[in-house]
C-alpha cells in the first residue's frame, strides 16, 4: 500500500491539483492530510479528484464546525487532534501539532505531523516521526511524502520536480 502524506495546503488549489494529478499517475491508495486544509471547498476539491479514501488530522487553519458535513461520507475519516492507522504491516499515527504527533512514538511505527511546514524526518525509538512539509509552499518548499508500508520507506517529494 503507498499512501501518500501532505500537510499544510491553505488552500492552494495549483499545488493541490499537481499534486492530484501525481496521484493519479501513482496510483496511491490514501492521503493522511496532517491538517490546514483550511476551506471546506479545498477539501471538496481534494475528494472529487482522488479515489480512495482521506484521513484528516485538523489543524489550526480549519474550523471544526466546516468538516462536520463529512462525518458521514465514506471516503473521509477526520480526527480532531490525532488519528490513528492500524495496518496489518504497521500502526501509523499523525496530528496537526508535533507534540502530540509525539504522544504516539511508543504505540506506532510512523508518526507524521505538520504546522511547521519544514520537512523533517527523526527517529526516536523504534518510531520515525516526519513532517512531510507542506503542500502550499509557504516559507519552504511545496512537498508531501510517500509511505510504502509493505517496504517501511518514507520518500519526500518536492512538487516542482514532479
């Protein structure tokens, strides 16, 4: 399974897109979307180009009250603070904050957060723990990661060497 990672796209519909169309083009099999997706129509967007299923971790951009319309849509799973993936190969954690990303370090094998924006991967224990960037480009770099949980490798994409 590859699932890919993305964090941080205020609402930047031409990376967004870019990066859909990548998708498509690799054949990913979910998004963890670590949080600031930040308008409801972005995460519209986002469902009506990818075909399998979302987790979204809510951020500091995103207002509750707008993703509550999803609770009930099949293709989206949306945590407030943290999500978890429980996998047959392995337990992947993710929140909007890297503190509470951390909480899971002792429970999961991958834990993703966002908020900073800057790309980063650390391990701590028997834990990575990685922040795929973020997807609008703000102060960094547009990126997002890959997670291939049968071979366990994470790989950071920039989106304008795609």
């Amino acid at each position: 399974m590859k699932i890919a990672v993305i964090s941080d796209s205020h609402d930047n519909e031409k990376n967004i897109k870019k990066f859909l169309e990548y998708s498509k083009k690799n054949h990913l099999d979910a998004i963890i979307h670590c949080g600031d997706v930040c308008r409801k129509e972005t995460l519209d967007l986002i469902l009506k180009n990818f075909d399998s299923k979302i987790y979204l971790s809510l951020g500091n951009g995103d207002m509750p009250n707008d993703f509550s319309e999803y609770k009930n849509n099949p293709m989206t799973e949306i945590f407030p603070h943290a999500g978890i993936l429980d996998l047959p190969e392995l337990n992947i954690a993710f929140a909007h904050y890297k503190d509470i990303a951390q909480t899971y370090s002792k429970k999961c094998d991958f834990i993703f957060y966002g908020h900073t924006h800057k790309p980063w991967v650390e391990q701590i224990g028997n834990a990575f723990i990685a922040c795929p960037g973020n997807l609008a480009g703000i102060n960094y770099a547009a990126t997002f990661a890959i997670l291939d949980t049968i071979t366990k490798k994470l790989e950071l994409k920039i989106l304008d060497k795609l």
